[in-house]
C-alpha cells in the first residue's frame, strides 16, 4: 500500500485505529464484511418474524446478553442443551431454568446463517446481534456490535448460579459481581437499565412481598405503599402469574430509572441502587434519555466483550444447542 494523500492517511489512521481496539478484546465491528456480508441483515430478519408472533420474546433475548456474558464470558455457553448427564446453563434453576427463554430464535436464525454462510457466524455474535436489534426495535439506541467471537464447548449450570445474582441482592453484592468481571459500578447501574423491557415471574419478588429478610409476612418496608398494595394483588402469594418490569413492557425508556427514584423498583436488586449516593447519582444521570441511551451501548459493549473466544478458540458452532460432533 502506497501512503500517499490526505484521504490515505485517514483510512491508514482507521486500519490502526481498528487494530487497537481489536488488540483489547479480539473483536471488531465488521468482522463478516467478507465472510459473511449479509449476516447482520439475515439475523435482524430472521428476528423480526418471531418478535411479531411473540414480541414478549423482547425481554428474554437482551438478558440472554447478559446470562451468557457472566458465566464463561460471552461464548454462547447458554445455548448448549444439558447432554450425558452434564446440566448446562440453561437448566441452572435460580437464574435460568423456567426464566429464560426464546432459545427457539436463535435456532431459527443460525439455520438461516447455514443456509447462506455456512459455518462462518458464531452463535455466540448472533447473541450480541440479537440483543442490539431488539433494543433499537423496542425503540432502544442503536450501536455497532463488534464481532469475531466464537462458541465455547462446555456449559455447567453451577457456573450460573456461582456468577448470576438473585433478585434479593443487596447493592453491594450486585457490585462485587460486576466488579469480579471487570465492570463498574456505573455498568451494572446503566446495565440493569435493561429492567424497561420484559416481564417478570411473581415468584422473583416473593421474598419480597410476603417474607422480606426471612420474616413470614413481611413486605420491604422500602417499596412503595399502594405499589406494594398492587405489586400483591397481580401476585398473590406462591401465584405463578407474571407481570411488566417496570409497567411499559415492550418500550425501552428511561421509565425504570424514574421508578427507581419513587421507590417502585420491582426487585430487591433493583430498589437498592438508590441506596448509596453513587449509584443513586449514575440513576438520577440515566432518568435523562440522552445520557441512557449513550451509556447503554457503551456498557453493552463492555458486557459483550468479557472473556471472548477468539482465533483458533472454541469453535463456530452449526447448532446453538449442541457442540460440533
Ligand atoms: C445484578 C443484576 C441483575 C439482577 C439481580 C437481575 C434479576 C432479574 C430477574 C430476577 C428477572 C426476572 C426473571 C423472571 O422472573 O423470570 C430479570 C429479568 C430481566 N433482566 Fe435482569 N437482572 C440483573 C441484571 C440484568 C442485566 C445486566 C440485564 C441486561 C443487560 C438484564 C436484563 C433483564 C431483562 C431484559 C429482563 C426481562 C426478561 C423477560 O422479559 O423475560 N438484567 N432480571
Ligand atoms: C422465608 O425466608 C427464609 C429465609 O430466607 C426461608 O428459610 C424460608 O423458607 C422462607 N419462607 C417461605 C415461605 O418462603
């Protein structure tokens, strides 16, 4: 390449731009460019029909983001079925198993992938994709996804319930969490900005309502009165019903925040981020839509880049739900 010219010295000042932020996490934004031009498009596509058929189907597939991302980072180790006795993730109960769902979308999307590009696109990048595109479909902002991650080979429901915290935590148990894989105080505030979308089990905010701090018949005295009043009647005690996170279930805004602020958190989790003046100053921030919609692809970025295969690693699986035979 001959360096010669304005207009070469800045593509020249991108290649090593793109070349730094490769270097932090193996990633960058384009990896399929010629591998797999269309990939972003036949995954967004793919997505669509299901949302339309299902659109609760919105909630599950960002948190999936984040249920992969901590337990062997984001490697797609959520999408493995439990095989030969061994119980995978997404049979972990606590966090995953009766929670998560929607696991049919990305076996929907990967047999799209094959059929155009054959074992090229990792199901763990669908992950990251699909998480993007349903945030910018519930009118969410938009970002770039970086991609070049490639599928881990082994999935241990322990790992889960080790690494996911419960909807009971307190702030400082939900911090050390972030804080074991690398993410700040600030993340895990913007992160769990995720709460405006997607609905809940009753039973995640049981000990909540009926027996807080093991006291049968308590309810957090820092919920709201007449929320908790509502909270109770939607879900009576040991009710299997389900109910929106923060009351605007398919709309990504700053409405959680807001909640926060009102003492109409839905969890324990959630309610005590307004219980030390950080995190309570990084909600105040994210109420203003223009601050949560930069953080959030931010932090996203963060979560999507934990502890990636890349390289020669792991392999690109041809079914999310099992390993290459
Ligand atoms: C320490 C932090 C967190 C805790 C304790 C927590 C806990 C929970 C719980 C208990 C539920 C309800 C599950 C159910 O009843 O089935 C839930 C739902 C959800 N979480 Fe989190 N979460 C946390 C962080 C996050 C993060 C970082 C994200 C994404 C970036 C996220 C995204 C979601 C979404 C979108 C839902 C709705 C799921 C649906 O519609 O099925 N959460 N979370
Ligand atoms: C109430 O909480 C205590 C302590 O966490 C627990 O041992 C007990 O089983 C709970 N009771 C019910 C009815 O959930």
């Amino acid at each position: 390449m001959v360096i010669s010219g304005g207009r070469t010295s800045i593509s020249f000042a991108a290649v090593i731009s793109c070349l730094l932020v490769a270097q932090a996490s193996g990633l960058y934004v384009g990896f399929y460019a010629a591998s797999c031009p269309n990939a972003e498009s036949i995954i967004l596509e793919t997505l669509k029909p299901f949302l339309a058929s299902d659109p609760t189907l919105g909630g599950p597939l960002l948190r999936i983001s984040y249920h992969d991302c901590f337990v062997r980072g984001c490697d797609a180790s959520l999408l493995l079925d439990s095989v030969n006795g061994n119980v995978a993730e997404k049979d972990a109960p606590g966090p995953n198993l009766n929670s998560v769902r929607g696991y049919e979308v990305y076996d929907g999307i990967k047999a799209a992938l094959e059929s155009s590009c054959p074992g090229v696109v990792s199901c763990a990048d669908i992950v990251q994709i699909v998480s993007r595109d349903v945030t910018v479909l519930d009118g969410g902002p938009y970002w770039d996804v970086q991609t070049g991650r490639r599928d881990g080979l082994i999935s241990i429901a322990a790992e889960a319930q080790a690494n996911l915290v419960g909807p009971d935590s307190d702030y400082d148990t939900q911090k050390n969490a972030f804080a074991n894989k690398g993410l700040s105080e600030k993340d895990l505030v913007v992160l769990t900005g995720a709460h405006t979308i997607g609905r809940s089990r009753c039973v995640s905010i049981e000990q909540r309502l009926y027996n807080f701090s093991g006291v049968q018949g308590q309810t957090d005295p820092s919920l709201d009165v007449s929320f908790a009043r509502e909270l109770k009647a939607t879900c009576p005690s040991g009710s299997s019903n389900s109910l929106e996170m923060d009351g605007t279930q398919f709309k990504f805004d700053t409405r959680y925040f807001k909640r926060l602020q009102v003492h109409k958190g839905l969890f324990g989790s959630d309610a005590s981020l307004i219980t030390q003046p950080f995190p309570a100053s990084v909600v105040e921030e994210e109420t203003h839509k223009d601050s949560f919609y930069a953080d959030f692809p931010e932090s996203m970025l963060r979560l999507a880049a934990l502890d990636v295969l890349t390289g020669s690693d792991g392999e690109i699986r041809k079914n999310c739900a099992f390993v290459n035979s």
